[in-house]
C-alpha cells in the first residue's frame, strides 16, 4: 500500500435513493495500468466521477497520493476522460488543446504540436470538432487528457468508438505513457481483450459491488490451460479423478464442468478412466481462459 | 486563479465577432436613445438594450460551457469554488468596466449634469450586479441566461416605472434599471446600492456552496 496513488476504502455512493457503489475498495500502485471491469451499470463511471471531485462518496475514504486531504491540489496531477470526451465543438483541436494549456497553466505551446501528432490530429487545421468522426473525437479527449503531463490518468472507455488500427494506437500510447513517463492509468473498457494486453492489473466489478482484484500474473495463473471435462455425474466425476487418478488439482464450475489443471498430457488416459467407471463423457478437451471467460466466470458466480 | 482567467480570457477571445456586435448593437442603441428623445426616460429604454448586450458576453460562454460540459475541465484540474467564481468574476467584469466606460462616455456626450452622473453610477452597480448574477450563479442554473431570462420575465406584467418602484420586483436589477428613467429619490438610490451589494453575496454564496457542496454539477443525468 506504500507506493498506492489511488486508494479507495469502503466507498458508497447513492444516487436518487438508488446505492450504484457500494463498499467498494481499491488500490492502484504508482506506475501500474489498473483496467476496471465490469457490465454496463456496474458502478465504473461512478467511481470515476468521484476521483475527478464530481460529486461526493456517501460513505467511504478517498486517499490520492497517499493522502485524504487537499484532494483538489492532488486533483491537479492529474487528467480525466471520462464517459465521452469533453470537448469544446465550436473549436478546433488545436484550439481545444489551448484551452486546456492556459487552464491547466502548461507552460510549453510546442507541446500542443506535440499532443497534435501523438494523437493523429495535426492535419485537422480548421476543422471545428463538432464535425469530427466519434473516432477523432475521442483521440482529440485523449490529447487534451495528456497535454499537462499527469501523474495519473483516468480513463472512461478510451477506445470507444475507434477503428481497429485506432484501438491499437490507443493501446501502444497508453503502453508508452506508463513505460517512458511513468504514468499511472486507471481504465475502464469494454473490450477485454484490449485490457489484458495492457493492463498490469485489474479489478472486478458488478452492481456496484468489487467481485476481485487481480494482478496480470494472477490472472495468468487462474487463467492456466486445464481439462475441460463434461459427464453425466459431475459428483461421481469428482470422485472418480481423486480416488483414481489421483487428481487433486481441479475446478467444478457451477456444478456443470470440472477443469483439470494437473497431468495435461493424459487426456486419453483420464478418458478411458471415466468411461470404464460407467460415466458418460460429453465435452473432454483442453483449452485455456482468457480474461473475457474469467470475467464472465466471476461476474456468473455472483449472479448465481 | 490566473489559470481560470486566462483560460476564460480565451474563450472569449474565440467569440470576438459575437462579443463585437454585442457591444457595437448597444451603443448604436442608446445613441438613438438619446439623440432622438434626449430625456432621462430615453436613458433608462438604451440603458436596457445597453445592459443586454454587456450581459449577453458571459451568458454566451457560460451558455456554451455548460452545453459542452467544458467547465467540468475546471473542476477535474482540482479548482476551488473561490478560484473559479472570482477568476471569472474579474475576466467579465474587466470587460463590463470596459464596455462601461464607452456606454458612460456616449450618455454623457449628451447630457452631463449632474443628475445624469448620478444615473450613470447608478446603471455601473445594476450593470455590475447583473453580470455577477450570470457567472456566479451559473454553478446552479447551468445557463448563462436562466437568471436574466427570469429577471426580466418578471417586468412584463409592469411595464410603468412607476408601479414597479412600489413593488417587490425593486429589488430585481431589470426593474432598477427602469426605474433609472424615474425621478431618483433617496430611497431608490439606497435600495439599488444595498440589494446590490445583498444580491452579489448571495450569487457568491449560491455559486460557492453549489461548487463546494458538488451539487449536481454536471448537466446531464448521471449513469
């Protein structure tokens, strides 16, 4: 917790006697891309919104910078995205990123040309963006998120609405922002596939409620090739693995399926097993989870 | 607080051809005003549009702020309510002197006894406490123009200084400003002084506690 710029304790927050945050608790590590997860409704953009001083928790600390006072001094190391870009539509980018340069007191115009091309806008001249593509808009929110050189950045769905060769852009600019600057990233996307090639961790939510929080190599762990078994008689299954095969190392999941994360390489051999012990085998093979089914695995758990 | 500043004196600048014919409209009306009737009531009709058209320079970039959601940068680059309500307060009200100055020049090219220097005055404090109502309370109403819009509803219904000067609806800066076509009495001038100095506290708290408090700062339903 020494090296937490972000630390969260117990947060509520209830909006029109409806609680979409509750007890929710989070660290994020300096230097760390901390991805949040969770379906539509789950509480990301709440969370957000009080790190950005929007509006109060109900209950609960915020501590940013290792520390709860003077969250608005913190506030000014730090940029924000959130939901879709804010941007000011009766100017051009460059003029956007002008504003934000007097506001955030940014002494160096180059850098404006600089957040210009990092971004791909330096060839928008006077295009006003409000006539900007969804695409274009969203790389302009970027730019102006990163033009004061923040120490953390919070980012809602940054690559919504991005092609493909956008959303790997995104990816490798937030890549290069936590390697070459340092910078901590807090966010949220829909696309998890995006998230586990980037983020160093994550964390877990649905209905306002944090279901985990996990590193990238302890995902790599729960996410580990295994056996996916299906019988007739997951029970009688269970007890055949363990009194016969001697595997201990294994997962029933919601009573429908068991991984097998030991002895890979016997497929045949725990087939012929089960099936001389009367079970009917319906799905045998081995695959491995990606952080889409871990996901989906966990956020069913709570459901059921 | 310069941060707040330069960035609003940037906005503005963005709108210079609108601010323009803002000012240039008003002066162009009160010189009508005055060189066609060249009576203190001609004073207070340009007064008016002339009050408009300083006001309509914050209602705009507030307006469109708010429509944009682009005062939430303000509070994101972790601002105090005090640092956003004063830095504006000082861009809008730089210019409200400004634009006070030419509007005070022209009236008393026509006319400068001693009466009418008091009337002047008089408009500088309406005037002043007009465009504070607009930025300091933009916080809560989210709109440059909800507040003048509502202050100047109420005149319909009474459209004679005189009833006005015997109503509640004094207090309003849109009715002053009528009653400046009036006879100034003493009681008039200590009311205008005094609600003005009463209102502008209560524009700085409402703005203050709206930003402190966080109450519902953004336009738009939350998710």
């Amino acid at each position: 917790m020494g090296n937490s710029v972000i630390t969260m304790r117990g947060l509520c927050k209830s909006y029109k006697k409806q609680e979409v945050l509750h007890d929710f608790s989070l660290s994020v590590e300096r230097g760390h891309i901390c991805g949040l997860i969770g379906p539509n409704g789950a509480g990301k953009t709440t969370i957000m919104k009080i790190l950005a001083g929007f509006f109060f928790p109900s209950r609960g600390e915020l501590e940013l910078f290792g520390s709860p006072d003077n969250l608005d001094d913190s506030r000014a190391r730090m940029s924000f995205m959130i939901e879709q870009p804010i941007i000011a539509g009766s100017m051009t980018a460059r003029q956007n990123l002008e504003y934000i340069r007097y506001l955030r007191g940014y002494p160096d115009e180059k850098r404006i040309d600089e957040i210009l091309e990092l971004v791909g806008l330096a060839n928008t001249g006077k295009k006003r963006a409000n006539k900007f593509s969804l695409g274009m808009k969203q790389r302009l929110g970027i730019g102006m998120a990163l033009l004061p050189k923040p120490e953390i950045m919070v980012l809602d769905e940054p690559v919504n609405g991005l092609d493909p060769e956008g959303i790997v852009e995104v990816r490798q600019l937030i890549k290069r922002m936590q390697e070459e600057w340092g910078v901590t990233v807090l966010i949220s996307s829909h696309l998890l596939s995006e998230l586990s090639e980037l983020c160093t961790d994550f964390s877990i939510i649905s209905h306002g409620e944090l279901i985990e929080n996990l590193s990238h190599e302890e995902l790599l762990i729960k996410c580990r090739n295994h056996i996916a078994l299906r019988t007739d008689n997951i029970n009688k299954t269970a007890a055949v693995l363990e009194d016969k095969l001697s595997i201990h190392d294994y997962k029933v999941i919601h009573g429908e399926e068991i991984q097998i994360f030991e002895r890979l390489g016997e497929i045949l051999h725990i087939s012929k097993t089960l099936t001389d012990s009367g079970l009917i085998i319906t799905k045998l093979n081995e695959e491995g989870q990606n952080l889409e089914d871990y996901y989906l695995e966990k956020v069913g758990e709570r459901h059921d | 607080m310069t941060n707040i500043i330069r960035s609003q004196w940037f906005l503005c600048k963005k709108r210079w051809f609108t601010i323009l014919l803002c000012i240039i409209f008003p002066l162009i009306a009160m010189f009508f005003a005055l060189s066609l009737e060249g009576s203190v009531r001609s004073f207070a009709s340009g007064a008016m549009i002339a009050m408009l058209g300083i006001m309509l320079i914050p209602i705009l970039v507030v307006t469109y702020s708010y429509a944009e959601r682009t005062q939430l940068y303000e509070i994101m680059a972790g601002f105090s309510p005090h640092q956003i309500l004063l830095g504006k307060a000082i861009v809008y009200l730089l210019f409200t002197m400004l634009y006070l100055i030419v509007i005070s020049a022209e009236v008393l090219c026509f006319d400068h006894s001693a009466e009418t220097l008091l009337r002047v005055a008089l408009y500088w404090i309406i005037c002043i406490r007009a465009v504070l109502s607009v930025v300091l309370l933009s916080p809560l109403l989210k709109s440059g123009s909800a507040a003048p819009t509502f202050s100047f509803m109420l005149l319909i219904a009474f459209d004679d200084p005189n009833n006005v000067a015997d109503s509640p609806l004094s207090v309003f800066y849109a009715a002053q400003n009528m009653m400046l076509g009036a006879e100034l009495t003493g009681a008039l001038i200590i009311r205008i002084i005094v609600s003005a100095v009463v209102a502008c506290v209560i524009y700085y708290l409402v703005g203050y506690f709206t930003l402190k408090k966080k109450f519902d700062l953004e336009p738009y339903q939350l998710t």
